[in-house]
C-alpha cells in the first residue's frame, strides 16, 4: 500500500508542476479579481486555523473602515453552483448547502457577505457587483492559481514543516517550496517565525495563537453540567479534546467522526445512548461541529439534549497587528503580482 501511495504522490505532483508550467508559459491565463483580494491559504491538509484566522481579518478589515466579502468552495456542502449564504444582512441558506465554513462566517460575522462558488473568478464577479463591498477575502485559495490575488497569506504550523510528503502519501497540498510565493507567512504557535525563517528566509512572517473562551451553550437549557460527552469531526480532534482538559472540563468520554462529518441521526442516537451510560447531561463540542448539528434542531431539543461548544479565536499582538496592517495596505495598492514570472 506504501509504494502505491508514493506512486501517487509522484503523479499529484507531477500534475503541480504542469499545471504551473501552463501558467509560467501562459498557455493559461488566471482572471484578475474586480476588487482588491486577499487569500488566506496553508500548504497541509486541515487543522492549521485557516477558519478562525479568516474570521479575525473580515474582523479586522471592518474595523480598519473596509466592506470585505468572504468567498469559499464550500467544502462538502451539498450544493452545488454560485450560492449566497449570507447578503450581510441575513443568512440566506441552510448549512447544508453552504459547507460547514462558510455558514460559520455568516452566523460570526452577520455584517459579511458570504458565497460559495468553486469558481472564484465567477463567484468575485458576482459579488462585485451585488454587494457593496470593497474588499475580497478567498478563504483556501493558495492553490486556486485561475483567479490572481493581491495578497497571498499562508498559515504554517509544526507540522507543516514535518510534513514531507505529498498527497496522498503525506498531507502536503503544495511542496514546502511553495511557501515562496506567499507574500506573508502566519506562524501559529508553537512554531515560531525564528523556525520559519530557517526555511523561507526572505518571506515576512508574523506570529499568531488561537485563544479559547469558556463554555457556550448553544442548544437546549441549563447550566453547565457536572459531566460532559465531548465529540468532534475536525481535522485535529484529540486538540481540541486537549485543550478540553487543560480548561478543566469534567468530560467522561469522547467520541471522535471523521473531518467535515454531516451528522445523522443515528449519530445523535449514539451520543444520547452515551450520555445516559456515563451519567452525562450534556455534550460538548466545536463550534463548526454545532452548526452541522442545525438540521436537528428540533429532535435535539425535544429530547432534551443540551450541547455547549468551546469558542475559539485568533490573538495577534499588537506589533504584529500593526505589521499586517502594512503589509495589507502595500499589497491591496499594488498592481496584482505574476506568482509565476
């Protein structure tokens, strides 16, 4: 099974490289965006904290005075096409059919509009056009090399940087080479930019943490119980459950579904059958994993079935704020850069 996943690893990246070649060449030619654009990107597959670095820009760039627009693919949602999720006034489709992602945009962030779109020229078009907005932020789009970007934000981790192979053999989207074309690296902790550095010397980079709150309660009533089930379908489960812990949260079990999981309701089922062996009154879990628990809404609270999720940020310091704020200011004036040249 080995050699076959090494097999191809050598074929996913021989389809990079030509694919790269085609535009280096320019056979192809990527679509310029109609308005200024940031993408926020990673080279591994999962769990680096693209999701909440994505909501502390729009966050960001609120403040700062700008209209951001965030666009996803909208990874595993069952839908397809050009979908508004939220108009920046109300959310305007079920989770479902945006993605897990991108409804956890609209519901943080009411004042942003969200789409969904595999085709990100098509779907910043759209959004030019029908929102009053003036900035777009591409949420995965490192790798998205149709649609150009005036900003490349890359986040890398530990184990990015201990990752060596290919999908799918490995993890890695991109060889580790690839962190060259980004305009700024975001070293989340504990990987720090004097590590990063030794690898891509010439990129900037700024450090960045992802900060936990207290416990939410996000479906039934009551307050918090003496005991928890705890569950998630991420990428890094046994992180969060970790972090769980260390905040000292009474959980009797957990239960891990795999990454981007739509939930059943067999699944709830499961988890009220184990809520009643460990003497348990509630569960806890992520917030992206609570938003993929809506369509059940109705069954959860009619059994009685209280879930709390742990809230969870991104902390920049204060210099290194006012760093990004620069380097975002030099890359939305500037003419969009050939990545390829």
């Amino acid at each position: 099974m080995r050699h076959f996943l090494k097999a191809g690893s050598w074929l996913y990246g021989g389809v990079l490289r030509c694919r790269q070649w085609l535009y280096r060449t320019g056979l192809r030619k990527p679509v310029y965006p109609p308005l200024p654009t940031i993408s926020v990107g990673n080279l591994l597959v999962g769990g680096t904290g693209k999701t909440p670095f994505v909501h502390w820009l729009a966050r960001y760039l609120l403040q700062q005075g700008r209209r951001p627009a965030i666009l996803s693919r909208g990874y595993r949602r069952r839908s397809s096409g050009l979908l508004v999720v939220s108009d920046g006034q109300q959310i305007t489709a079920s989770v479902t059919a945006a993605g897990d992602e991108p409804y956890w945009y609209a519901w943080k962030l009411p004042s942003v509009p969200v789409v969904v779109d595999s085709n990100r020229s098509r779907a910043a078009a759209y959004v030019a056009r029908s929102f009053a907005v003036d900035t777009l932020i591409f949420d995965d789009a490192f790798q998205h090399w149709q649609c150009h970007r005036h900003c490349d934000l890359v986040i890398v981790t530990s184990e990015t940087l201990e990752e060596h192979s290919l999908l799918p053999a490995g993890k890695l989207r991109e060889p580790l080479d690839a962190l060259h074309r980004a305009d700024l690296l975001l070293a989340r902790a504990p990987l720090s930019c004097d590590v990063l550095r030794s690898v891509v010397p010439e990129r900037p980079c700024l450090p960045f943490t992802v900060a936990f709150g207290e416990l939410q309660l996000f479906l039934g009533n009551g307050l918090p119980p003496e005991h928890f089930v705890a569950f998630a379908g991420i990428a890094n489960p046994q992180q969060f459950f970790q972090q769980l812990l260390r905040d000292g949260v009474p959980v009797v079990q957990t239960l891990t579904f795999p990454d981007h999981h739509w939930y059943t309701l067999e699944d709830l089922r499961t988890l009220q059958r184990l809520l009643r062996q460990q003497k348990a009154a509630a569960l806890v879990t992520t917030e992206k994993d609570a938003v993929r628990l809506l369509p059940y809404r109705q069954q959860i609270e009619q059994s009685g079935i209280t879930v709390y999720v742990l809230p969870m940020w991104v902390e920049l310091s204060d210099p290194a704020a006012e760093q990004l704020k620069n380097l975002l200011e030099q890359c939305l004036s500037r003419p969009i850069p050939n990545r390829f040249a």
